[in-house]
C-alpha cells in the first residue's frame, strides 16, 4: 500500500500537516484505507487505488473474507465516472485474475463471479479509451487461458454477437467484430464455428459501414485457419467472394493481403479453378493500391499450390497410362480441345484474345468444378485468365509419350486465325511432369465419359470427317467472343484515366478487331493444321470438337459476371494478359504445376513499368518470395524462373540484390548442384563484389552454400576468401566478425593443407583485429584450426601453426598480442583442442614465460588460465610430471606479484569464478 500512503486529501486548517495523515493511514487497515480513498472526490486518488488493488489482495490474501471484499470493493469501483479510473482499474484486471488463478483455494470462482463481469461490460463503454483497455484485457486473459470455457460461451461470446446487432452502436461494432476475429485462434474450432461463424458471415455482407467488411476482410485468414476447409469451402469462400469485389478499395486490398491464409484453408481444386482466378482479378485492379497488395501476396500464393511430392525428386511410376489424372480433375476434359494460346499469330490475335477465350471455356470447365468440389455458388470472372494451356500441354505430351493415337488430344487444334506455323507449340519441346505428382485415376474411355457428362457437347469423329466439324472459328465462338470482348471494354471505360486501364483497352480492341476473321483465314488454318499433322506424322485429327451449343453459357457467364464486379475487368490484366511475353519467352515458361496467368504475373513483376505503375518496391517483394516459388515449382521447372532470377540479380536496387543474397543458399539446396553450378554460382560470384550490405548475405551462409558444391568448384572460393577482410567502412566490424563464425564452419569443407595456405592468414589477421569481439571469436577459429591441423596425417601444418602463434603472438613486442596468446591457450584447453601432453611441450613453456611480463593485463590473464583452466585438467592432477612442477612454481610466483589482480586471481579458488565471464570482462576491457 506505498501508493495509497502518498495520497493527499484537502486538509483542514487546523491539520498538523501531511506527517500526521501517513500516521493515521499506518493505523488503517488495508481496507480501510481501501475505503478512505475509494471515497475520495478527488479523481487521482481513487484512480491509485485501483493501481493498488493487487498490493491489497496480497495483504489480505491469508483471509478469504477479506479477498472476497476487495473483490466486493472492484465492483463498486468499476462504476466511477471518470474513464481514467475505470480504464485504470481495466488495466489491473489481467494481473488480478493471475493472483485469483494462483490463489484459488482461498477465492474460488473469484475471477468467474467478480472481474469477468466488468470487463464483458466495458467492451460497450461509452469511453474509447476504456473499450480499448478492456478488448486488450480480454485478449490478455484467453491468451493466459484464465477464462474457463463456459463462461467464454455463456458470457463472453453472446454478449460480442449482441454487440454486432445493427442496431448497435457504428464503433462498437467494428470493434466487436475484431474482437471476434482476434479470439477464434483462442478459443478453438467449436466455438468459432457455432457462436462467432455465423455472425461473421453476416457482417462480412454489411451494407451500411464498410469499416464492418474491412476488418472481416483483414482477419478473413484467421477465421478461416480455425474453422477448417469443410467450413472455409461452404460457407466462408462466398463471402470472400463478394468481399474481393466489394465497391471499397480498402476492403479489397484487406482480401489481397490475406489470401494465402485463405488459400491454404481450401483443396486443390478450389484453390486452382477459383481462387487462382480471383485473385488475377485483384492484380489487375483498378485501384493501385490493390494491385499493390496483391502483387506482394502473389508469391505466397503461388507458395500453396506446392506439393511434397513435385517440389523435391520426382518419382515417376511407369506402371501408369499417360491417360490417367487426378481425381477432381474431371472438369479438364472439356479443356482437351482447347485452343492454345501459344499457336495465336501475333498481328492476327494478341495474347488478350486467346486468354479471353480461354477464360470463357474456363467457365464451364469451373462450374463442374465448383459443384463436384462443396457445390459452391461463387461469380467467376469469364475473363479471367486459367491454366488451360499448361494443362493441355501436358495431357498432349503424355499422350504422345504413351503412343495412343486414339485419344483426343493426341492432335494439336489451331486457334482462331492461326497461319504461322512459327507460333506453333510442339508438344516434344514440353517437359511433361503432369504424371509424375498427380494421384492417378484408373483407366476409363475418355469418349464414353465425354458423351456420359456433356451428352453431345463433345463428339467422337473421325479423321476424314474433322473437316465437317465446327472448329474454334465457328460463328458462335466468334459472336461470343466478340460480344464478351465489347462488355470487357464498356466496363473498362470509367477507368480510362489509369495507364493500365488504357493499355487493356488498346488490346481488348485489337482483340475485337481480331475476332472478325473472314473465311479465307479459317480455309487458311486448316491449311495450317493438315501441314502439321503431316510435319508430325499423326494419322488421325482430333477426336473431341465444340459443338455450336457450347459457345451460348459462356455469353451469360460473362453477362453475370459483368455485373457482379462493374468497375473492373480482368481478362487482359495490366501488360497483357501474359505478363508482357512473346509467344518465343512463354514457350520456355510453361509448366503444370500453378495456374500459367500466376506465373505470367509473378515474372511480370521485374518489368520496369511494374516500378512506376504497381510499387516502386515490387521487384523486392519478388525477390523475397522467389525461393518459395522455385520449391512450388520444383527442380525440374527452374527454367521459367532462371531468367527472372537473373534480372533480379542486376537490379539496381541494392535492397533487391541483398534480398537475393541471403537466400541464395535456400535455393541452392532446392535446386541440387548441377543447376547450383550453373545459374546460381555466377551470381554467387557476383554478389561477392557487390556492396557490403549484400555481401553480408552470402557471408552469413557462406558455408551453407559452399558445402552445396563440387569440391573442385569449392576450392575455387579459397583464393577470394581474403576479399571478405576488406569492407567499405572500416568501422564495419561486424562484418570481421561473421567471416571469423563462418570460418569456422568451414574448416570441415577443406583438407588441412588448404586450411593452412588459406584460411590460416586471415585467422591470424582477425586474431590481431583491433575490436575485442572480433578477437574473442578469431580465438575460437584458431584453437579449432589448432585441432584439425594436429589431427591430420602428418602433423607438421599443426606444429607449424603453433609455431606461428608463439612467435606473432607470444613473443609480440606488443601487450595486446600477448595477451591474445594467452586467450589462444585458454581456448585450447577449455575444448581440448590438443592432447594435454602435446600442449606441455608445444605450448606451455611458452606460456609461463609470460609470469614475468611486465603489463599487469596479461599477467591476470596468465593467472586466470593457470588456476581456473589448466589446473583443472586429470592431466595435472594426477601425474606428478616436471610440468606439473612448473606451473605451480609460476603459480606461487603469480601469487607473490607487486599487483593486487594478479595476486587475487592467482590464489582463489576455480570455482569462486566463472573463466568465461572473466575471460570476456578482460577482453571487453582492451577494445
């Protein structure tokens, strides 16, 4: 009660003075000075007796009445008029409850019965600065787990759903519903999902404050990591839905940034035919601030489509028909006749076109999808941009590799326009890893299925009939497709003020002017095909073709999703839909195992415009996810990374290199030592000389990636180690003191002769570094190159650097280079480094020379080694040797010294001190 004893009421006239209040306190007990001061008018004295609650239950904790009092006595208090008393008083509440917790005997259900009350109360104060104090006092006491579970669903939980009525007050509300979110993680999956789920679905659509759906929208992850897929799928993803196409920029940046939490709460399948969609309508945002956060997000996003099986070694079952595919994935049969946007003639068709096509056959493919998969009702763009050509390609290539003519995808189908046969996409040219991750289905006919799912979407024809066929330049596609292409650019005219905005119209009209191909270019692209097919040697034309029918979803598909989300369109997203790439540099990025627009916008992200357009620090964000991606993708896929990689690594950002640079051995090891040698050893190189803030980098996990590569192209990196002593600001020590650390890392890398040509220099160097914390840990390389040298077969590179050290260090015409032998030695008989004999005769005579040293500093530190270390050794303590005779003769001498340290030191006993502590004090003491 010191608090409560300094407290000054208004005094009478006649008052002695403050003295005789402090004695009429003493004689209080502690509630009655509990209820003095409660009762005082003045504001700053009941508000200390709230801060002294916790010091009075300590006093009286012994009585139970008593502690049920002071609980009585909180009640009364928490019904102050002044905020600062009761936002006071919610301060002590966490404490109290731990005292309550511990002390539970004496007060049972304390916490239960008196403070949980208040503090469910104050979360509807009138008092901003209350509400606060008491959301982070509930926050405190779920994560000390000091509300019990019922009483979070009897009494915690319904008054939160009742704060979030809309009838509620706008702040308490926005304020509740972040309290709801914060406290799911705590409280678990069941209650989350039957008291706080519903109600967040609800609030997530409110109308009236876009602040509500803001804060739904920034914990939309967290919710979604308790709740669980099965609940994420049905009931949650709809919301995120409406939330990503939510009129408020705000709220759909909020989306962006937590959409890989809500990713990695969804399958596979949702994850590729919905969200990869969704979230290529949040990088092509109107708003830059959007774009921004989604950009920033796209490779954590892309970081969940990794599987164990394919971001490692690829196992292959040869066992298995290139026909069979993932379970889940019936939907991509439709896609087997789809056109590929590869094949498109540049000055015909832009990248736009193929893509806006594409996404429209996405849209049947996803409904399918999205029913099989929760039966979800979610918008899906039609102009979005999919993973139809990777997906084609592999089924191509597996097809060819098994040598079934039979199935429909053993042919290529040209796409609206095609002539130039140098935009053709060969299916050899494909690595095909589509069978080597995917769970197989058994195998089935295809036709049969087709005609099963589609009725007469799909038909079988044969070779001579795929003439008569309606192929992808059949009129209705065209009308579709045109009529999609004019709603893409009416959308898109509010919005012609933004760069990027004008840049998709400019394409989506030459689209438009695109799709109206007359009949000589479609005569002309059967042409193309039959050349191909003979250039190819296949016998037989595609099996599968679209039926007129199929063109007439894909117009309401895009009329639906025109409204739903109005101020944007997303089927050319800024730079084109294929991330500003010609069909020659897509070719070689192609791969199965994200979404292709992902990819396409991931490498998009170090095109100079990205800078100005998206977020000056974009190429950073795309260096920091970089490894994450190339483990999503795998070894085998590193070719659509390795130019990217390369551009990142001579940005002129330095930040961009260092980002580089320090992960660069975490890619090393994901990528295996023939890519390492090839594509990350130059840049290796390179960083070397770079600036000290990216050499820090590669300095910090030297020997993580040294260890990665070939002994041969190991040794190479001997000659440029001594580079490293060499820094642009000489005060930069701590860079001295990472490349002594790894130094000696990298000890067990070379052979001993390499160890004493080249790393034994710059041990040495560092030993005699003028900052006392690079000195301690060069001690520590020494001693252990000390070790690796004795031990190797011959001898003679360890006594050659004993020798060394005696004749730099030990007899140095300077103190502070004595004085470092003697820690060398402290060093190597603390970690055994030598045979206690072999340290007899190499180095101690040396060392007890220096008992007649004529600095007092190093004499305390031969006294400390001598008594607290070597002392200490079975060595001398169990033989009785003429060296055991000429250490205690040096020790007696130390003891007899004109210098009182020395004397100390020498004479206690080893375990009165700690020889590290003191060993550190005296090197601290000569910086």
């Amino acid at each position: 009660m010191a608090d409560l004893s300094l407290l000054q009421e208004d005094l009478p006239e006649d008052a002695d003075g403050p003295l005789d209040l402090v004695s009429q306190d003493e004689m209080l007990t502690p509630l009655g000075r509990l209820d003095k001061y409660a009762a005082s008018e003045n504001a700053f004295n009941r508000q200390m007796v709230a801060r002294s609650l916790l010091d009075t239950l300590r006093e009286v904790c012994d009585d139970e009445g008593d502690c049920v009092a002071v609980l009585e006595r909180i009640g009364r208090l928490a019904d102050d008029s002044e905020p600062t008393v009761r936002a006071e008083l919610m301060e002590q509440v966490p404490h109290i409850a731990l005292f309550c917790q511990e002390n539970r005997p004496s007060i049972p259900y304390a916490f239960s019965k008196y403070l949980l009350p208040i503090v469910v109360r104050y979360l509807a104060d009138q008092n901003n600065q209350v509400r606060k104090t008491s959301q982070a006092a509930l926050l405190a006491l779920l994560e000390q787990e000091l509300i019990e579970r019922l009483d979070v669903e009897t009494k915690v939980c319904p008054v939160l759903v009742e704060l979030t009525a809309p009838d509620s007050n706008d702040d308490v509300r926005t304020e509740a519903v972040a309290i709801m979110c914060k406290m799911a993680p705590m409280v678990g999956k069941d209650i989350t999902e039957r008291l706080v789920l519903p109600r967040f679905c609800e609030m997530c659509c409110d109308c009236r404050m876009f602040h509500v759906r803001k804060v739904c929208a920034a914990n939309f992850g967290d919710i979604c990591s308790v709740v669980g897929q099965q609940a994420t799928e049905e009931m949650l993803l709809p919301r995120f839905f409406q939330l990503c196409a939510d009129n408020v920029w705000g709220v759909r940046k909020a989306c962006a940034e937590c959409f890989m939490a809500v990713s990695c709460a969804t399958c596979q399948e949702i994850r590729r035919t919905k969200l990869s969609a969704l979230f290529i309508n949040l990088i092509s945002d109107p708003s830059r601030w959007v774009r921004q956060a989604a950009f920033q997000s796209l490779g954590p996003f892309i970081s969940t489509f990794a599987n164990p099986s394919s971001s490692g070694q690829c196992f292959k079952d040869e066992g298995k028909s290139s026909e069979e595919s993932s379970a889940g994935d019936r939907s991509r049969i439709k896609d087997f006749g789809a056109v590929e946007e590869e094949q498109v003639r540049p000055e015909d068709a832009p990248a736009d076109f193929s893509a806006s096509l594409e996404s429209a056959l996405e849209d049947c493919a996803a409904e399918t999808a999205g029913n099989s998969a929760g039966d979800i009702s979610v918008p899906e763009d039609s102009s979005s941009l999919c993973t139809l050509s990777s997906e084609s390609h592999q089924e191509a290539a597996s097809d060819e590799n098994d040598k079934k003519p039979a199935n429909c995808t053993t042919a290529f189908r040209p796409e609206v326009g095609t002539s130039s046969p140098d935009s053709t996409l060969l299916d050899q040219d494909l690595f095909n890893s589509f069978h080597f991750w995917r769970t197989p289905l058994p195998e089935i006919d295809l036709d049969r299925e087709l005609q099963q799912d589609f009725g007469e979407t799909l038909s079988p024809e044969k070779a001579g009939d795929a003439p008569d066929v309606p192929g992808p330049g059949s009129p209705n596609i065209t009308m579709a497709t045109r009529k999609e292409l004019e709603e893409m650019i009416e959308n898109l005219e509010p919005h012609i003020d933004d760069p990027d905005v004008k840049a998709q119209v400019e394409v989506l009209s030459a689209a438009l002017r695109a799709s109206s191909l007359d009949a000589h270019e479609e005569a002309s692209s059967g042409e193309h095909r039959s050349e191909l097919q003979d250039d190819l040697g296949v016998n037989e034309l595609p099996d599968c073709s679209l039926e007129q029918d199929a063109s007439m979803p894909l117009i309401s598909a895009a009329e639906e999703n025109a409204d739903a989300t109005p101020h944007y369109v997303h089927g050319g997203a800024d730079m084109t839909a294929s991330g500003g790439f010609s069909p020659e540099e897509r070719r070689s990025k192609v791969q199965d195992v994200v979404p292709q627009a992902l990819l396409d916008q991931y490498l998009s992200m170090t095109d100079p415009s990205r800078a100005q357009t998206v977020d000056t620090e974009i190429a950073k964000h795309c260096a920091y996810s970089l490894p994450g991606v190339a483990l999503t993708l795998g070894r085998q896929n590193w070719h659509c990374l390795r130019e990217t990689y390369e551009t990142l690594a001579s940005d002129m950002q330095w930040k961009v290199r260092r980002t580089l640079a320090f992960s660069i051995h975490e890619l090393a090891v994901i990528l295996g030592d023939q890519l390492t040698a090839a594509d990350l050893v130059p840049i290796f190189n390179g960083f070397l000389k770079d600036l000290d803030e990216v050499r820090i980098g590669v300095l910090k996990h030297l020997h993580d990636f040294l260890k990665l590569l070939h002994i041969d192209k190991r040794r190479e990196y001997l000659y440029q180690l001594q580079e490293f002593l060499v820094t642009d600001n000489s005060r930069n020590w701590r860079f001295r003191a990472e490349l002594a650390e790894q130094l000696i890392l990298l000890l067990e890398l070379y052979s001993p002769r390499d160890v004493y040509d080249y790393l034994r220099p710059i041990a040495l160097n560092l030993c005699a570094d003028k900052v006392s914390s690079v000195r301690w840990i060069s001690y520590k390389l020494v001693s252990e190159m000390v070790k690796k040298l004795h031990t190797a077969t011959p001898p003679t590179f360890g006594v050659d650097l004993i020798n060394e050290l005696v004749e730099n260090f030990g007899r140095c015409p300077r103190w502070s280079g004595r004085q470092a032998f003697v820690f060398v030695c402290q060093t190597v008989i603390e970690d055994d480094c030598l045979p206690m004999d072999q340290f007899a005769v190499h180095l101690m005579p040396h060392l007890l020379t220096l008992a007649n040293d004529r600095v007092p500093n190093v004499r305390v530190l031969l006294a400390k080694t001598l008594r607290q270390t070597l002392l200490e050794k079975e060595y001398f303590l169990a033989s009785a040797s003429c060296h055991q005779e000429a250490v205690e003769q040096t020790i007696m001498a130390l003891q007899m010294d004109r210098d009182s340290d020395v004397k100390y030191f020498a004479s206690i006993h080893p375990s009165s001190t700690k020889v590290s502590e003191d060993a550190m004090s005296t090197a601290s003491s000569t910086y």
